[in-house]
C-alpha cells in the first residue's frame, strides 16, 4: 500500500470538488478498493470516501412506485430496507459475501467496479433500472460495457439507483463456495411489457441479457419455454472453478429456476 491522503466529505457538491483533484478516486466500502490497494495494484494519491455523504444512503420509494437507492447504501441496508419495496433485489443483497462484507459493501461501489461475478449487476441489467450520477442518469443497457469497465467517466459517481418494481422477480445464485461471488447468478424480472433475464458470473464480456430467453418467456412464461435454448459456450468464463460449457449450462438451469420460482 502506497501512501495517500483520505477526504470524508459530507455532500455530494464536495466529493464531485475533491474527486476533480489529479489522481483522486471514489472509496465506497472499500471491499474490493482497499485489496487493490494493499496488492499495489492502484495508487490514487487521494481516497475520497462517499460513506459520510447522508443524501447518498437509504432506500426510498418514489411517487412513481419506483424504488431509489443511494450510492453509498450498504448491502446489508438494502437486505433490511428494500425488504417490502423489492424483496427480490433485497435477497440478492442478502446472499452477497458474508456478514462483514455486506456491511461495509456498497450497491454504487459494486455497480461501478462491474466484476464479472457480482450479483448486483444482474439485479440492476435484470431490472431495467437507471444508474443516477453527479451528471447524469444512465440506463442499465448502456451501463454495463464489459467486464470492470462501465459508462461511467473520470470523477462521476454514482449518487443512487433507481429501479422500477417488477409484478415478480427472483435472482438465483449458484455460489462460489470459496470467494462466495457468483459462479453463476441469474436474476430474472417479469414486468407488465416484458421479462427481463440477466446472467452474470458466466461471460467473458461480464453481466449480459439473455435475449433468446426473454422472448421465449415473452411468449410463453413457463420453464418448457426455454427447452432447446442453449447459451453458446465460446464466450463463457473457463477456470478451475467451471468450464464454459459448465457455465453454459448453469445460466440455463438458473433461469428456470428462476422461472419456477416467479410462477
Ligand atoms: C470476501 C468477499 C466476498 C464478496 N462476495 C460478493 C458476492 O457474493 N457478490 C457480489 O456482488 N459482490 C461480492 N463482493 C464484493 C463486495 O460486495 C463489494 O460490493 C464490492 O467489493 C465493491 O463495493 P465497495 O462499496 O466495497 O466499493 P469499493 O471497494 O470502495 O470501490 C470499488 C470501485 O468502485 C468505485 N466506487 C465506489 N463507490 C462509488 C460510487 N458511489 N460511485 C462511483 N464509483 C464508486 C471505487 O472508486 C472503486 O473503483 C465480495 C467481496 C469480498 C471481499
């Protein structure tokens, strides 16, 4: 670990004024940063920690029924407090980790550093949902750009997530029993217009849609609808832990589970 200055701002105006500093970087719960730090593997000259920044934190549900929720909001805080609003994203923040990391954990830190086997971005591509910035609001398709890498630009933060609530929804994990990341997570949501179906833990490219699922369950909502559908392996993760073919085959177990478990 490098030397380096720490900020704890308490406004979003004044993390947006330190992070314009050269070299400067957002520090969330520094579950993955602070790792990255000690590897030397990144040497910001100065951490700017959003976890102080009040109007960042918390679940609420808007007028239009659509749930927000802030940057800084800890994963364990959105297992309690989205329990009732959308209890689907709220099981998925509640099987990330182990205790210590969904306390600390943050859904903006977890969005923004996009690992290729973190449940969130599976529930936020999953859900159609809009990524808030210091700048701007981003749709979850344009967000995602591959794995680690996002729309975000230098300097801009993630202020809140905002989701609209599926009629039903369920995010199925096959767990990585070692880093306890997802080997395979898929989080399907089924709105009035359309269902939704987002894998992640599977693709070189990280979280994707799986679009021949979604028209198949647009016609028919039934697990036989995905007979025959087949992800094709070239572009699937192969490691010790799975092989492509292996993560082929969980996104479509995982996807009807998570069928049966919205029927
Ligand atoms: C042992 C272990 C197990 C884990 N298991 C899982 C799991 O099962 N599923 C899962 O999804 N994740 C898992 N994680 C990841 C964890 O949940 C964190 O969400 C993730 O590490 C990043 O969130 P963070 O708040 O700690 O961000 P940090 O580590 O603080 O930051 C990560 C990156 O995001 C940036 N950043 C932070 N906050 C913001 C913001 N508001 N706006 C813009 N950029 C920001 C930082 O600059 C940095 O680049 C695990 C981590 C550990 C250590």
């Amino acid at each position: 670990m490098y030397n380096f200055d720490f900020e704890k701002p308490s406004t979003i105006a004044d993390a947006v004024a330190a992070l314009a500093g050269e070299d400067a970087q957002a520090l969330g719960g520094g579950q993955t940063l602070i790792p990255t730090l000690k590897q030397r593997l990144a040497a910001p000259s100065t951490l700017v920690s959003v976890s102080g920044i009040a109007e960042m934190k918390g679940v609420c549900v808007e007028d239009d029924g659509s749930v927000a929720i802030g940057g800084a909001t800890t994963h364990a805080d959105v297992a309690a407090d989205a329990a009732s609003s959308y209890p689907a994203l709220a099981a998925l923040a509640g099987q990330i980790g182990d205790p210590a990391v969904r306390n600390r954990g943050t859904i903006g830190g977890s969005v923004a550093n996009n690992d290729p086997a973190a449940c969130y971005p599976a529930g936020v591509l999953g859900s159609g949902a809009t990524i808030v910035t210091n700048t701007r609001q981003i749709a979850a398709d344009d967000f995602f750009q591959g794995m680690f890498t996002t729309a975000l630009e230098e300097g801009e933060i993630i202020t809140s997530v905002r989701f609209p609530v599926p009629q039903a929804a369920s995010y199925q994990k096959f767990l990585q029993p070692a880093s306890r990341f997802a080997l395979v997570g898929v989080y399907l949501a089924r709105f009035a217009d359309g269902v939704r179906v987002a894998a992640t833990g599977a693709s070189e490219d990280g979280v994707f849609r799986w679009s021949e699922a979604e028209e198949a369950l647009n016609k028919e909502f039934r697990t036989d609808a995905l007979l025959g559908l087949h992800i094709n392996p070239m572009n699937m993760i192969g490691d010790l832990h799975g092989s492509k073919e292996y993560r082929a085959h969980l996104v479509s177990v995982m996807t009807k589970r998570a069928v049966e478990a919205c029927s």
